[in-house]
C-alpha cells in the first residue's frame, strides 16, 4: 500500500464521515476541525478496516497522540510495514 492511497483513503474518511473537506495536512485536527477523541476512536476503527487487522492496545495508544493527517497516515506507514 502507498502512501498515495493511504492519503485518498484518510481524506475520504475525513471528508464521507467527519465533514472535513480538504484539509490541511499539517494542521492540528482537534484545534483547526474540533476533530475530537470520539471522532479519533471512530477513525481508528475505519483504519483497521483499511489495513484488515485489528490493531494492538499499544498502537491505539500511540494513535491518541495523533494530530495531523500527515501523521495518520505515518502511523499507517509504520503499522502495515
């Protein structure tokens, strides 16, 4: 999986879901969409679809921390290699 499709999958869940419509790859989610812990929750939910295994306490931990899209889609990176 690229990076590329990591990114359309993201920007279609943030658009289709959370009503966020290009974004701003650097920007902090929670301070720029009011892009909340729930809405984290739901979107790592979406993730373990997109890569077919569920994810490890630890990763979930790890994405709480998340911020940026850009970010999300390291964190995809890192958990699919």
């Amino acid at each position: 999986m690229t990076r590329d499709e990591i990114l359309t999958f993201i920007l279609g869940i943030l658009k289709d879901e959370f009503e966020i419509v290009n974004p701003d790859l650097d920007a902090n989610l929670t301070e720029t969409y009011e892009f909340d812990s729930i809405d984290a929750i739901a979107l790592l939910e979406y993730v373990e679809e997109f890569i077919k295994k569920p994810l490890t306490q630890e990763e979930k931990k790890r994405a709480m921390e998340i911020r940026t899209v850009n970010q999300i889609c390291d964190f995809i990176e890192r958990v699919v290699s």
